[in-house]
C-alpha cells in the first residue's frame, strides 16, 4: 500500500507544481499570439519572452509575473492591466498605453519605453536600470510630478 501511495505521490506531485508554477491560462496565450486580442485575460506567468505584440489589446488583462523579456510591445494597450512583477528586460515599449496599470516592481532593465501613457498607473518599485527613457513619466523621485494623461 506505502508502495502504490508512493508512486502515486511521484507522478502527481509534478503536475500539480507545474500548474501552480505556470498560471497562465493556454488558451489565453494562444488567442494573444495569433491574434494581438486578449483583453480581459489571465496571462499570469505566462513565458511571453521575445514576443511581438505590436498593437495588441491587452486591456485590463492579468500579466502578473509574465516574462516579457525583448518582447515588442511598441502601440500595445495595457489599460487597466495587472503588471506586477513581470519580467521586461530588453522590451520595447513605444506609444504604449499603460494608463491606470499596475506596474509594481516590474523589472524594465534595459527596456525602451519611448511616448508612453502611465497616467494613473502604480509605479512602486520599479527597476528601470540601464533602460532607455523619453517622454514617458517614469523616472526616480518626483513624487510631486503631474503625469499627463495622453488626449
């Protein structure tokens, strides 16, 4: 009985991590991919790394500790969407709409983030090493700064 129980411990243990691990809903990951649409959806985790997601809808959608490492976000429509955590080394981020995003502690080491919204977004601590900034309100300090909504 200790045997089968075991065994049965050893093969089930790996996908329940796994599914923990990976949240990301697939079918979510594939309609984005194929499509540029994925409003409202649950990308969290997702390994979106080297993406092109010009012009993608993203609205409101769940991208919490997604990699995005050199993926193009370049016109992308974050609005409303749940960024914390997430991997964006080496993204570029030109025109994209972040308005009322969560960008808490995203990483944006050596990210290009050009003529972007971040009006209303959260911003704590963000690691913006080595990243390459223009006329975007993202910067260190300025507690004080008005951040412009774009019209």
């Amino acid at each position: 009985m200790k045997a089968k129980l075991i065994a049965l411990l050893t093969l089930v243990t790996p996908l329940v991590l796994a599914s923990s691990v990976n949240a990301a809903n697939p079918q979510h990951v594939k309609k984005l991919l194929a499509t540029g649409e994925c409003a409202k959806c649950d990308l969290s985790k997702a390994n979106l790394s080297g993406a092109h997601l010009i012009g993608a809808d993203l609205r409101d959608a769940n991208l919490q500790g997604a990699n995005l490492t050199k993926a193009n976000l370049e016109g992308a429509d974050l609005t409303g969407a749940n960024l914390a955590g997430a991997n964006m080394t080496s993204t570029l981020a030109t025109n994209v709409d972040f308005k009322k995003a969560n960008l808490n502690k995203v990483n944006f080491t050596r990210a290009t983030i050009h003529d972007s919204n971040v009006y209303g977004a959260s911003m704590n601590d963000l690691n913006i090493t080595n990243a390459e900034i223009s006329n975007t309100g993202i910067g260190i300090g300025g507690e004080d700064a008005e951040v412009p909504d774009w019209k």
